[in-house]
C-alpha cells in the first residue's frame, strides 16, 4: 500500500491503496461513487467512463498511480437525482434508460464532447459515443437526449 | 375445411377472454395462459383457479396491498429487469386504489415480504401481477368504501375518494388508513372486481416517468453492485476452465498469505478467494487462475458442425401441431434449412450478488429473475431449512434472460456460510459471465411449405432441433457452483416448456391459415453448451424461417409481400398491425438506389400474446456486404397500454437488441474452447450502426387485457431484416448472423 491522492469531483483524497488498482475501484470501494460501473475491466464497454483532465477515460484500465495533479470527473459532479445537470436532466426528459448500467459511462463520454464541440454533427455524435455498449438497446434515445443538450448548450461543470 | 392453427391456439387461450374485454376484468385469457408457462416453472400453485392474474396464485389481497398508519404499501413478486415495469405496475396500482402513485411504498420480489409469482419472464409481468394488482387494488379500495360507509351508516355508492381519503357527500372524511381498521384484508379476492370506465383513467395509458431514472443518471445507489454493506467483504470465484474438468493441484496457503486475502474456499472443484478490498480479491483471484491445474472436462464441439452434430444428439422428439390431411400444394414451393448459433445474453454488467449469514438466516441480493425458485435452490444446496433464507431482488445490469444471476447468487451464498457474520460481495469478471452464462441455444429448423392452385397455404412443414431454453433453478443441480462442489449435485432433467407459450417452438406454428400442418420439435437434452432463456427463446429463429417462406412463397406466386400475408390471416388486430406498418412505410416504395432493398415481418408473440409488424429498408454494400439500416417502420399492439412512453422504450430496444443479435452475433467456439470471452469475440452492435430512422406505431386497445411487450419484436425485426437483404441482394440468408455468413437456401 502506498498514498494516492485523487483529484475527484473538486476535490482531493489522500488514498492508502495499491497504486496499480485501477481508477474504477478506488472511485466505487474508497471514494463510496457509484458513478463509474464495472462492466468489463477490459476497456470494452465503456461503463466505468469518467473525465480524465476532461477526456473521456475507462477508469477499469487506469491505474490509481499516475493521477497526481489530474483532475478525474464521475457523473456525481454533474448534478444529483434532486438537482440533475442539464445533460443529467436531458436523459430524464428523454427517459434515456432501460436498466440503466451502461448509463452513467453514456452521460460522461457525451459530456466529454459537448464540452468541446457544443453542437457537434449526428456522425461525430455516433463516432464519438462508439466505444460505449449498450445492450438493452436504448441508443436511439442516448441520442435524442444529446441532441437535446446540443441545442440548448451545456455548460462546462468544472 | 382446412384447419386454422390460429383458432386451435385461441381456443385454448385467448378467445374465451372477448366477451368479457369490454369490462376490464381479464379473468379467463389470464386463466387460460397462466398454465405451464415459463413463469411459474417452480414455486408457485395454483390456489384459486378463478381469480385473475397471479392472484390465482396468491389469493389474499392482503399479499398485494397493506394500508396502515405508516401509509400504503403495493407488493409485486415481479421484479424490474431494467424495462420499465415496476412504474407500470405502481400506476396500475395507484389508478385502481385511486391514490397518486408517490403515496405508494411498492416493493418488488422478496421471499420475506412479497408473493410468490415465479419468474419475472416471458412477457409475463404486466399480464399476470398487472392483472392481479388491477383488481386487487379495486377491491381494497371498495372494502375501504363499504367500512366507511357501515362507521358512517351510507351507502358506499355515494361515497367518494380523494388521495386516500374516502368522502361523504356531507363533508365527512375518513383516511384509508382509518377506513382499514374495519376491513380484513386477509380475505381471497373476489373474481369480479368493482368496474371503472375506461375514461376516467388518469394513469393507465400515461407516460409516468420511470422511477429508477433519476438515481442512475446521478450515480444513485441504484444496483446491486452498488450495495455496500457494513464489514462487507468481496470475494471472487475461480472456474474450471471448461465444464466437468476436475481441479488436480491447488496451492491454498500460497493464495492465503497475499495481502488483504481473508479465506480460501476450496471445495471439491469449487475454488473462491475473499479479500478485505475487491482489488485485492481480484489479484487472489487472477493467482488462483495461475495456480489451478485442472484435468479433463467436456469437450466443445466445432461450431462449423454443430447443427449436424445437434440432429445426432439424444433428444426427444415432441409433435406441435399436425392438422389437416397429407395433401401437398400443387403451387410454388419454398424449402429451406434455417440456423442460427449460440447467443449470449451479454448483460453489460456482470453477474453480483451480496449474501450474509447472520444468527442463523441467510439473506441473499440477488438480481435473479426469480426469487422463489432461487431460494429453494440455495437452501437445497446449503441444507438449509427455506425459512432460514431470504432472497432480495436488487436490479443488476439488464439480463434478456437466464444470465449467471443465479449462479452467482449461489456463489455469494455459498461462500457467506463459510464466513458468518459478514456480507459478502460477489462480481463475476466479464470473462466468467461470458464463459459460464446459460446461452441461447444454437438452433437448426427445416421448413417445407407449398401453396395450393389458387395461391394460398396449402401444406406446412416444419421441423426443428434445438436444446433447452428453459434451465430455470428447479433444484440446486440447475446452479453451477452446487454442481463444482465435492459432493455435487445434478441437474433436474430437462423439460420444455409447452405450448402455446413454446420453448424452442415458440412461435413455430404459423398465425397463417394454412391447409395442413406438420411441425415437430426435436428437444435435444444432451446439451454441448449449457443453455436456457433469452428473450424470445426460439420465436428469433422461427419467425425468421416463417417470414422467409411467406415471403419466397409470396415472390414465386408474383404476390406483394405484404398482400399475400393479410390474405392468410384472419385475426383484425394481426391485420391492423400490418396495414399500420405498410401505410406508415409507404410500402413497397423504396428507393431505386442499387443494393437498396425493403423487407416485412409479422408475428404474434407466442400467437397469444402482443402483435407486431416491421418493414425495414437496407443498404448492403455491393463490395463490403456491409448491411446499413436505413429506415424501420413498425406497429404493435400489446392490449390496453399502460405506459405508451415505456412501451415506446421496449420497442425501440428491441428494434436494436434484435439487430444486433440478427446480424452480428454468434459465440464463437471451436474445440480449443470458447473465443468470446470478451467483447472483442462477441461483437454486439455499436452506435454507428445504429437503424437511422425508427418510427414506432403503438395501436392501443383500451379495456383489452394487457399482453406484454418486452419480446415481441425480437423475431419480426430478424424476419424483417432476412427479407430486406435478400430484396437488396436476391440472395436468401438462412444461416444467422446475416452479416458475417453469405449462404444460399
């Protein structure tokens, strides 16, 4: 074990964990985030999607060590189930769910490129949000709720 | 005359259901087709056979509704699956208690709390616990009425209801929670519950939004996996690296002494580590792979052969349907060999449970579809009394079906018995869920059908080989880890499930009026690879093979497609889907582009349940024979909707979920074992191959018994792509996934 100090959601935490653990756990079993989702550990799947200095990252394949002065973004930072963000709250009027797992990873991978290209094209849309797998089949409304943000511009959540 | 299979089918299920639609009361259709169904495979009996819904099940209206000073409480034994229905239940509940559903604490299955209604499957929820909750909760409200109106000496006809406050025309009021105290709900239901027009409903036929949706767009603790108990430890399992190899060397102590590493669980072949951090139990588990040594094991087949290897297996042969004489069409003539490979379920999250033995009782988070039966196979393999264990469904990823929920329920609670007093967390590895889930089963169909002088079915023949899709836990021998340990246990033989739901027949026999019939199942119960329920079981084949032969059939005889499938039915709601679908398609308009082609499908799901008819249009490029979706038109009709936005979703995702599956899955295996460990060897579709219109048309029926939804578009949009590509291409597909194989019937 060593000390790691993570820059999450605004905030540091000085960690005593094995610096090869990956982002993904330290976020779930020591910061207590749900955000970030285990779906493959692979980088696959995208579920474990989070902000790395605002670039779309799986957190199952970063390791802790390395995170020194970076700053890591979870859906958390983006509002709560009370005060969802507008991307947070696009999905919501969108009802852009099913089971909802591969959810969080969606929301933080289009935060991504909203934030640096606010009304981005339907095929940079679909490029972009590739490596994210949904298996209930929810794409068509992962879209709309994008699409609804990219109208109404999104604002950047430090 | 020739015999109709549609009638057959009716008769037996839904026909009776007509006379009594227009008041909403759903007993017979829900009698008729609760029998035998996927649903109720263990656990549950049938107490009160008139009754309609699960209450024929689980009779006491006290089992559904509790009303106390504490508020209103709604109890379903289903669970949500991630499709929206624990919103649709809570607003038919809510509509039926005439209360707003935020005032409604509604629970969802549990073995100490709630029902016993078997699995949550099928497209079985709204249909079977909506029904009962229906009624259940119209006859609390009017047992609430009759006690306020007895306390007040009125009659209750005259009473009124307000947000759970009954109303005398003088001002009187009186709580539900009050009203109570002169009724006991512990009392059968009645068959016949108090009446509400259709107009007056405020939530059924509305969008309630989905209840879940908040807490998952924010990182709410939402899932199973994101229980976090106190003291909780994670633990990891170790598999053989095929079925039935048995575990020869194995160094525990060296595992024991790796950091963070609290016990070993070597049993016979079942092998788990438990560590204080899940990143520690991971390393311990990743040693555990290196260090085992295993000898032996089932061998896997080649998946080139496999559906010749299927038609040698054992197997039983069962006859589904032989009606009519032997008379062969003098007409066009359609024969076809059909298949299609293994299928995984593929949930994006892997399998979780947390299990914790505590003062004697074993409490299991299970995200299985059915808490009951999973019980009683956990207490078979523990030996423990059924009181002494609780299942709890907590939503995991979504499942489609038998996935390793239950597996890895029995792994959280076999290893919590080993460590009592403390919970235990259980996460299965992408590799572990995709190696050891049940699959959907590779499947082989041979079809010959012909058409008569005048153009119209004449005979129908139709045969298939498939194995099971219906392993559900009816003992401990159906959960992997019972069969690794020392002393195993084996698994109860296999039975399909029977018509009309079907199991690898379901939906073999055509909706189409059809001279004669000839339709046998071949259930192969040696099983090369361990299979059970996904989505549809075998209606994703059978329908593809149907739609193709009407859609060949309909070609030879210079008939539109289209035309020549509403010739064939008689059915007015099979009828409307399709006339809905061509209208809102245009069809057979299609652009002259070169390699663009349009196809159509139909089906009643389970030619009982929901209806719905596709036409898609495809562009399969000339070089590539990359298939594009460009365009998706289609129609369904699932009874009296409950949720029109929820049922939109379910479409939407099965339009996609179907896709997927049609052109580009398959597991991939040959006999070094199973390539699709992961998702680079079990490709599912990705955004950019997303259908770039889709347009959903829902025909609603109000005051008709509710179907179900979450199945019925798996097969139409398969058939409807076969036909698309084979227009585009003038080449048939028969062997799925469309887009990896190019075949000729």
């Amino acid at each position: 074990m060593t000390t790691t100090t993570l820059h999450v959601n605004g905030s540091a935490h000085t960690l005593d964990i094995d610096p090869d653990m990956p982002l993904l756990y330290a976020l779930r079993n020591h910061l207590g985030l749900n955000g970030a989702k285990y779906g493959c550990g692979l980088g696959q799947c995208g579920a474990c999607t989070v902000l790395l200095d605002d670039k779309p990252v799986f957190s199952c394949l970063t390791p802790c060590s390395g995170m020194e002065g970076r700053k890591i973004r979870t859906v958390e930072s983006l509002g709560s189930a009370e005060q969802p963000g507008p991307l947070q709250q696009a999905f919501i009027d969108t009802q852009a769910a099913q089971c909802g797992y591969c959810i969080a990873g969606m929301i933080m991978r289009a935060q991504a490129l909203l934030e640096q290209e606010p009304h981005p094209g339907e095929e940079a849309i679909l490029a972009h949000m590739a490596p994210n797998l949904c298996r209930c089949g929810t794409h068509l409304r992962i879209l709309e709720a994008i699409r609804h943000v990219s109208k109404d511009g999104v604002k950047h959540a430090g | 005359m020739p015999a109709s299979t549609e009638k057959g089918f009716s008769r037996r299920a839904f026909l009776q259901g007509g006379a009594l639609l227009m008041v909403f009361t759903l007993v017979p259709a829900s009698r008729r087709v609760l029998a035998d169904t996927e649903v109720d495979t263990l656990g549950t009996v049938v107490l009160a056979p008139d009754l309609p819904g699960s209450l024929r099940t689980n009779p006491y209206l006290d089992a559904w509704i509790k009303i106390g000073s504490d508020g209103i409480t709604v109890y379903t034994g289903k669970v949500e699956l991630g499709t929206g229905v624990k919103t649709a239940l809570l607003q038919i509940a809510a509509e039926r208690l005439e209360v707003s559903p935020g005032s409604i604490r509604f629970l969802t299955a549990d073995t100490a709390l709630t029902p016993n209604e078997g699995y949550t499957a099928g497209s079985h929820s709204i249909f079977d616990s909506g029904t009962a909750l229906f009624n259940a909760a119209a006859q609390v409200r009017q047992l609430l009425l009759e006690s306020a109106g007895r306390t007040w000496r009125l009659d209750p006809s005259i009473l009124k209801t307000h947000d759970a406050v009954i109303q005398a025309p003088s001002g009187q009021k009186m709580t539900y929670a009050d009203a109570v105290a002169g009724v006991e709900l512990h009392q059968y239901a009645k068959a016949d519950s108090p009446l509400m027009p259709i107009s007056d409903f405020k939530l059924i036929g509305h969008s309630l939004p989905r209840l879940d949706i908040p807490a998952k767009v924010s990182g709410g603790a939402a899932f199973i996996q994101d229980i976090r108990l106190p003291g909780m430890l994670h633990a990891r399992v170790i598999r053989p690296p095929r079925p039935s190899a048995s575990l020869e060397r194995f160094d525990s102590e060296l595992i024991r002494s790796m950091p963070g590493v609290l016990e070993v669980v070597h049993d016979g072949n079942y092998l788990a580590v438990v560590a204080h951090d899940e990143w520690q139990a991971i390393k311990a588990m990743r040693k555990g792979y290196e260090l085992a040594q295993w000898n032996g094991g089932d061998p896997v087949p080649e998946s080139s052969t496999i559906h010749e290897l299927l038609t040698r297996l054992p197997a039983k042969r069962y006859p589904i349907s032989h009606e009519g004489g032997s008379l062969k069409g003098s007409g066009a003539r359609f024969q076809a060999r059909v298949t299609k490979q293994y299928l995984m379920h593929g949930s994006i999250g892997p399998s979780c449970s947390v299990a914790w033995f505590k003062e004697g009782l074993l409490t299991v988070w299970t995200h299985t579809q059915g808490v009951y039966p999973l019980r009683a196979g956990i207490a078979e393999m523990l030996g423990l009394p059924l009181e002494k264990v609780r299942c709890i469904h907590t939503e995991g990823s979504g499942c489609y079906g038998h996935n390793g929920a239950d597996d890895a329920a029995a792994d959280a609670a076999l290893i919590a018995m080993r460590l009592p007093g403390q919970p235990i967390r259980v996460q299965w590895m992408r590799e572990q869920e995709n190696l050891w889930e049940p699959y959907s089963s590779a499947m082989l169909t041979q079809l010959d059908a012909g058409l008569d002088g005048q153009g119209r079915l004449e005979d129908w023949s139709y045969e298939l080989w498939t194995t099971p899709h219906n392993e559900r836990i009816v003992n401990a021998g159906r959960l992997i880890p019972a069969r690794l340990l020392a002393y195993p246990f084996v698994s109860a033989p296999s039975i399909p499930i029977a018509q009309p739901e079907g199991d690898g027949d379901r939906n073999a026999v055509p909706l189409y009026t059809v001279g004669s019939t000839r339709i046998d199942m071949n259930f192969v119960t040696d099983m090369p690879f361990r299979t059970s329920a996904m989505r549809s079981l075998g209606a994703h084949i059978n329908i593809y093979a149907i739609e193709a032969c009407i859609d060949e059939l309909a070609r030879q005889s210079g008939s539109d497609p289209v035309a020549f499938r509403l010739t064939h039915l008689t059915d007015p709601r099979a009828r409307a889907v399709i006339e809905q679908t061509r209208d809102a398609f245009g069809w057979p308009q299609r652009p002259a582009t070169p390699g663009t082609g349009i196809g159509f499908a139909f089906a009643r799901y389970k030619n009982i349940m929901g209806y719905c008819a596709i036409a898609v249009q495809v562009y399969v490029h000339p070089q590539t024979q990359v298939i594009e979706v460009e365009r998706v038109v289609t129609a369904v009709d699932v009874g009296q909707i409950v949720n029109p936005d929820g049922l939109r979703n379910q479409v939407e995702g099965g339009i996609v979920q179907s896709m997927s599956w049609t052109l580009y899955e398959a597991v991939s295996y040959n006999a070094e074992g199973v390539r699709s460990y992961d998702w680079s060897g079990y490709p599912i579709l990705r955004f950019p191959q997303l259908p770039s219109h889709v347009d959903v048309h829902m025909l609603d029926q109000p005051g008709q018994p509710f179907l179900g939804a979450a199945e019925i578009v798996q097969g139409p949009m398969a058939a409807a792509l076969g036909n698309a590509v084979a227009d585009a291409t003038g080449r048939r597909r028969l062997n799925l996934p469309l887009g990896r194989a190019v075949e000729e019937a």
